[in-house]
C-alpha cells in the first residue's frame, strides 16, 4: 500500500514484508527553464518555446515585458495541471506588430510563485 511520510510529506510505498521504498517524485518546484533560442532571430526561426514547469495546479500567467516594464503580451493565462509546458512566442505583441530588437522580460507566475528571465530579439 502506499502512504506519506507524516515528517517529509514524501509518499512511501509499503511492501507486505513492511520493507519502506521511497517512490520517486517529480521534482517539486516550478521553473521558467528560459526559451530553446537565445538570443530568438524571430525572421529567421519563426518562434521560439519557452519551457515552463508547474510543481501545483492552478492559475498560471505567462507574459511578455519590455526592458522599462510595459506589457507587450500575455502567452499564458489561465489554469493549468502540474507538468512541462513549451510556449511559443513568435516575437509580436498584443497587436500583432513585429516586437524591435532588444531585452525583453519574461514574467511566470502563479498563485505561489513568481519569477523573471530575459529574453534578446534580434532583427
């Protein structure tokens, strides 16, 4: 049977020799693992993916700031499971309009957790 460990909150499975094998967990943290190109040529490769890992469910936003802290888009808003999640951004705004070269600010947040990566687009 399977049961957690009242001290770590790590589950526990229980043999019926009442041998105690810790189970492997997914690693519980949430992560804005930055995009798949670096500085992203958005003409040349199209769009880029920006890898997240939610650790809880719940509500999730994810959005595009310029380096002086004007929203230039929001990727993701809404509720997600835990998981990995690739989002493309393919270097436009709200509006559609191809974004300038430059330092751009990810921002991924959650009911628990924030955190911010830059990003460079080069035209």
């Amino acid at each position: 049977y399977q049961a957690v460990n009242t001290v770590t909150g790590l589950p526990w499975e229980v043999k019926d020799a009442g041998v105690v094998i810790a189970l492997e967990v997914i690693e519980a943290s949430y992560a804005l693992e930055g995009a798949d190109a670096n500085p992203f040529y958005p003409s040349a490769d199209g769009v880029t993916r920006l890898k997240v890992r939610l650790a809880e469910a719940g509500a999730v936003q994810l959005k595009i700031y310029s380096i002086t802290g004007d929203l230039v888009r929001v990727l993701v808003d809404e509720a997600r499971p835990i998981g990995y999640y690739e989002e493309p951004w393919d270097g436009r705004n709200s509006g559609g309009e191809a974004c300038a070269s430059g330092v751009y600010l990810v921002r991924l947040e959650g009911r628990s957790f924030a955190t911010v990566k830059k990003l460079a687009v080069v035209r």
